[in-house]
C-alpha cells in the first residue's frame, strides 16, 4: 500500500461497461468466475511466524495435488485485505499461504511460508500431509510484497517456479523498514529471475508514481524467459489503481483482476492450455483485451 499523494488522474479513453465484461475475453471470463471447491481459511503459527492459509477445505476431493502460492502483502496491509483474491485461487485448488507480516519486501518471510508448507506435505498427521504439489510453487506479491516475492524467486529459485506482481514499484522507492534494513535488502532485480512472470499494474494515477507502465515494461523486458505485463485500466466499472488489488470492503476493486492472475497460475503451476491461451499462441487474449491497454507477451 502506498500513502503518496495522488496526482491527476491519466487521461485514458472511455471504455464501456460492455466491453470490460465482454465474453468475448473467454479466459479472463472463465477464471474471473469463482470454482465451486469449497475453500476454508486458517491461521498456523509457526515459532514466532504467524500465516494465513487460504486452502480446498477438502483436498482429497481435488483431482490433482493442491500447487503451493506463497503470497506477500503490501507495506502496512494484512492478508484479510486481500481475502477476496487468494481465496479466489483456493477455489481453483490452489493453497495459499500469506505471511501476516506488514513489512515482507526482503522475500525472506514468502520463502519461508513456501518451507513451512513443504515440511508440512512430508509430515504425518498435518492436514496437508501428502496433499500439496511442492514441485509447483508460486511467489506473489502486491507493492512492497511484489518486490519481495521477486526476491524470493531469485533467492530460491530452486523452489519457486513461477512468479507474479501486483504494482512492483520502482526500484527509487526501496527504504529501510522493519524487514530490511538497509536499501538493499528491499530491491528486485526481476532481470535475474529465471522462472516465468507475470507483472501486473494499471493505469491509474498513484501507479503512474509508484508502478507506472513504463517501470513495469521495463521489468517485462528484463526477464529472459517467458513473461506477461498486464496493465489493467479498468476493474468492476471503476478505474484501476495501486491498491485495487484489495477488497471491495476495504475501497478496492479486484473483480477484473481475478481472471488473469488466476489463470496465470493455472498455466505455469497446472499446465492449464485453456489458461494458457491468455498468454501464449499466436494471438494471446491479454493483449487483445481492451481493458488491459498496452498488455503484452513474450513466449
């Protein structure tokens, strides 16, 4: 989250409701919609760690193991402000683990939620006891959280495969906090990130400051391998921004979001070719996705 001051808002063209719901856009449609896997939250302490855990209430009702997302939120946030998205992937099948911490940009707290749930899968009597896919595993991050799921993904790379970003701000705005404690532990460097990336923004007027396109864009073009930047312009009617990631209850809008990222994950974490077709062929959806202006791919 950000407490910038917030400048004239962009100058983007209108966009209708009709065309920002159209089912023309079939993948954004089909994962916008939620799955009818029942979901359950809980929170596991761990030592002096503390985690949210959005997961299948029942997972020996899936027919695949349950891939890991290790999620971290943005400066001052908790995962409560983001329960309408992450439960949004457990309803897919996914299990998502969300440290509580407001700080999270060094990484280190996302890496070790992603461990926690590894020994878990190998622990006899854990609910999640042989259950999880840990070969599968996916760092996320809004804001100050995107910064640290990039940093957990160059860290470990060995265990995280695949990565996504809401609003990765611009290096100039890494400081000491809490979690780093110096400007250095709290910079991304996705040019080193050697697993697919999906780097998501707006158009709106804190991202122009914080995440703009441009800064975004040129994350996307850093990473070597397969990428997406997705600009969105406009969520549930309202234009989009910095926090729109969050829950509507606490003044955000994530509808339109909701679909994109989830198939995201279903395509680098399930192998999902209908999710794939978003982001991958010769005529990706998100590029063509009028909400999502200036949106691209590199396969």
């Amino acid at each position: 989250m950000a407490t910038l001051a917030t400048p004239k808002a962009l100058q983007l063209g209108p966009i209708s409701a009709a065309t920002t719901t159209s089912h023309s856009y079939r993948v954004s449609a089909a994962f916008g919609a939620r799955e009818p896997i029942a979901t359950t939250t809980t929170v596991i302490t761990d030592g002096t760690a503390t985690y949210d855990v959005f997961r299948p209430a029942d997972y020996d009702r899936l027919a695949f193991k349950s891939p890991i997302v290790t999620w971290g939120n943005g400066t001052n946030a908790t995962p409560a402000m983001y329960s309408t998205l992450l439960s949004h992937f457990a309803s897919y099948g996914f299990t998502v683990i969300a440290t509580t911490l407001a700080n999270t940009g060094s990484g280190r707290e996302i890496d070790a939620a992603a461990r926690y749930l590894v020994k878990a899968n190998a622990t006899s009597g854990s609910v999640f006891a042989g259950h999880l896919d840990v070969h599968e595993v996916a760092a996320v991050g809004h804001s100050q959280g995107a910064t640290g799921a990039v940093r957990v993904a160059t860290m470990d790379p060995r265990l995280i495969t695949s990565v996504m970003t809401f609003s990765l701000p611009s290096i100039k705005w890494s400081a000491p906090n809490p979690d780093c404690p110096v400007k250095a532990d709290c910079e991304a460097h996705p040019g080193r990130l050697t697993q697919a990336a999906f780097f998501i923004s707006t158009h709106g007027p804190l991202d122009a400051i914080i995440a703009s396109p441009t800064t975004e864009r040129t994350d996307f073009d850093s990473v070597r391998g397969r990428a997406a930047l997705g600009i969105i312009a406009v969520s549930r009617n309202r234009p989009a921004d910095h926090n729109s990631v969050q829950d509507v209850d606490v003044g955000s809008n994530p509808q339109n979001e909701l679909g994109y990222a989830t198939a995201w994950l279903e395509y680098t974490l399930l192998a999902n070719e209908r999710a794939a077709a978003a982001f991958s062929g010769r005529h990706p959806e998100l590029e063509s996705n009028v909400a999502w202006p200036e949106s691209t791919v590199k396969q």
